[in-house]
C-alpha cells in the first residue's frame, strides 16, 4: 500500500502550557472521553490550550467501523448514569463558553443513546446556562423519534457529518448511508435550529463530487459547512488519497458562500468542532 508523504503545509505544533495542564487534568480526574483524543485531531492542542475541548459521551468504544476513524469499535460499556452531571460539572470547572457533545454510535441500546444525550444537554444547561452547546450527533439510523429528543432539549447548534461524498460513502462509513444523512440534516433544520455537517477531503472524491455535497447539503437545509483534510490517523485505517492544497480549500469556502452556506471553514486543519463557538455568530 503506498503512502503520500505529508507536504509541508501538513504540521500542526504542539504546545503545552499550564492551561492546557489544567484542561487535561478535569478530563481525566471525571473520567471523561474527548473525540480530541479518541481521534487524534491535530487542534487538541491548540483547543485544549484554550479551555475547550469536545466531550465523548457515551463511552469511547463505538459499535461501527468507520474506515477513517481512530475510535475503538467493540461491544461497549453500558451507558454511565453520572456522565451527565460528570460533564456539566467539568464544562463549569473549565470556564468554557461554548462545549461542543458527541458521542459514538450506540446501536447496541434500544434508543440508541438518544435519552443520555438529552440528559447530558440538560444537565449542562442546568449547572452552566451561560454556556451555548452544539450538539454533533450519529444518524441514529434516521429514527426521527430519536431525533427528536435531542432537538426537543434545544442546543443552540445540531450537526452531523456527512464525512464524504455519496459516492464514497460505502467505502468510507460502515453502516451510515449518505441519503439518511441528508434526512438527517433536513429534519434537523425544519425543526429551526442552526443545522451544521462537515466533510473531509483526500479520500479519493472528485472536484464535482465536493461540489455537488455542498448542493445535497445546501438542498437538506444546511447553514454551517466545515471542509477539512482527511489525516489517516494510524496504519489500520484509509490511506490518504491527496493532500488537498490551503489555495484549493480558500477556493472551496468562497465557492460554498457563493452558494449559499451562511458560514463556511474550510483548510487543512478544519474539524467539524474547531473555533464551533464562531458558528452561532448568524439569525435563522
């Protein structure tokens, strides 16, 4: 199997500082998982620097097997009953402003998680109501019951990822189907909320096939867009395909404004919950 070298505008610097201390010592001492870590992003640093940090909920072993992702799969823990409280707690001790909550796929629970992810909501609104949440959810196989508990408790951002385009999605999700996605994100925006999805780049999609994700997505009700590099996180997963160059995703954001997308981020270090609390900065 070949493998790219990285090129130069692939490096993200690490940095240690005494909140980024600070913020790795709340997680760990409440037992708390972070897509951060569980998914080797390239902006722990920066982010964790900064007092954020995106929380895992629902334990860190995932029932899916996505190709590009570092989470372990398995047959997970039951869902822990202080784990919301847990998290309201730490995004208080933080002095966060905004928290982003995902989770990973819980397909082995009758309701999916949908219930813990309710409660976990409100229970940070409850101890923290100054803070703006974003909540990045699973497909929950399209149930829009199970959708509808987590849009019932309100956070101020619902996003989902598409990851890729509809053509490489076999190649890339385990289980997810892109057209659910698109439900997914569609019911989500009729519910008027502020209604996000990212995708990566690299994995072998075509330029029409960025372009017309952004059309499906644009169509489905979608107002915040993230376009990142996909960065094969260990030799188990997907090799990268191209490394996408920073004038070819600058391109990419003005094309997707043109569009239509109220905000778009798009370059190599791009995560779906990077610099999230900038997102709210738009009126439905």
């Amino acid at each position: 199997m070949k493998y790219l070298k990285k090129p130069e505008w692939i490096r993200s610097q690490f940095r240690s500082d005494l909140k980024f201390s600070d913020t790795k010592n709340i997680i760990e001492k409440n037992g708390l998982h972070t897509i951060c870590t569980s998914g080797r992003c390239p902006n722990k640093a920066e982010c964790w620097g900064n007092g954020t940090a995106t929380f895992m909920i629902l334990g860190e072993i995932c029932t899916r097997s996505c190709k590009f992702c570092n989470t372990l799969t398995g047959k997970p823990l039951p869902p822990e009953i202080a784990e919301p409280q847990k998290i309201a707690a730490a995004v208080g001790a933080m002095n966060l402003r905004h928290v982003v909550i995902t989770s990973v796929d819980r397909d082995d629970l009758p309701d999916q998680g949908a219930a813990h992810w309710a409660t976990t909501i409100t229970a940070i609104k409850k101890e923290n109501p100054q803070v703006t949440i974003e909540a990045l959810i699973p497909d929950f196989d399209g149930n829009t019951a199970l959708l509808q508990k987590i849009i019932d408790v309100k956070s101020d951002v619902v996003s989902h990822n598409l990851e890729t385009t509809e053509r490489m999605t076999p190649l890339v999700r385990s289980r997810a189907k892109y057209k659910t996605s698109l439900n997914v994100l569609r019911y989500i925006a009729e519910n008027q909320l502020k209604t996000k999805t990212g995708i990566m780049l690299g994995l072998g999609e075509t330029e029409a096939e960025i372009f017309q994700t952004m059309d499906d997505a644009l169509a489905a009700g979608v107002q915040i867009m993230t376009i990142g590099q996909y960065l094969q996180p260990s030799r188990k997963n997907l090799p990268v395909a191209e490394y996408i160059t920073p004038e070819k995703f600058v391109k990419y954001r003005e094309i997707g404004l043109q569009k239509g997308f109220k905000i778009v981020e798009s370059a190599p270090f791009v995560r779906s919950s990077y610099c999230a609390e900038k997102h709210l900065q738009f009126s439905l």
